[in-house]
C-alpha cells in the first residue's frame, strides 16, 4: 500500500528522522512510527488537517510507535483539536510521554483531546 505521508529515514548524508503513517484497520484513524519534529512537522499537520475534514465522531492517533514529537508538534495537534465541530474529538493512544506533559502543560483545557495509556 503507498504511503503519501512518509518521509524516508534515511538520506545520503546519513540517518534522519522520519514518520510513517498508515491507517488504522477497523477504525477512523492513523498509527504513526517514528518522530515529529522540523523534518517532520509537514506530514503531521497533514494528517491533522486531513483528520480535521474527515466526517464526525472520534479520531483515532496510534502513536506507539512514535518516539519524540516536539513542541510544535504538540501545538498542531491542539490546534487542530480546536477545529473539531461537534463534540468530535482526537483519541491519542499510547502517546509519547514528553507528548502527554506538553499538552498536560501548555493545552490543560482542549477537550478535542483524549489520551490513552492503553
């Protein structure tokens, strides 16, 4: 299956990181691996706006296998909380913990977002 939001971990110039998204089967949602940060940070508001158009209801974020997403990463995920009409809502699952501290801190109130440990 091609992946449009995939950045290759790997350059000429050595390793870089890099995100892969897939969809989530049975489920409205994506399951992310690897980081977001400067390199990054394009695919992720992608799927968050793409997330944000998408019908109704809940959004699921696999991010167990994302090991580090930055400041502005956390940022775009409460920005696009606040887009969310309706009660819609993103469910971030097993989130990075630096993740779950920096909303924790800086978006205390985005009720947009639900994380889960499980």
């Amino acid at each position: 299956m091609s992946n449009p939001f995939q950045v290759p971990s790997a350059e000429a110039r050595g390793p870089r990181p890099g995100l892969a998204v897939y969809p989530l089967p049975g489920r409205r949602g994506v399951r992310a691996a690897g980081e977001v940060g400067l390199t990054t940070r394009a695919i992720w508001e992608g799927v968050l706006e793409q997330a944000v158009r998408e019908g109704e209801g809940v959004y699921h974020l696999e991010l167990s296998d994302v090991t580090f997403v930055d400041v502005a990463g956390a940022g775009a995920l409460a920005a696009a909380a606040g887009r969310l009409r309706d009660g819609r809502r993103f469910v971030v699952r097993r989130p990075p913990a630096a993740l779950r501290r920096t909303l924790d801190l800086l978006w205390p109130d985005q009720e947009g977002i639900e994380v889960s440990a499980s």
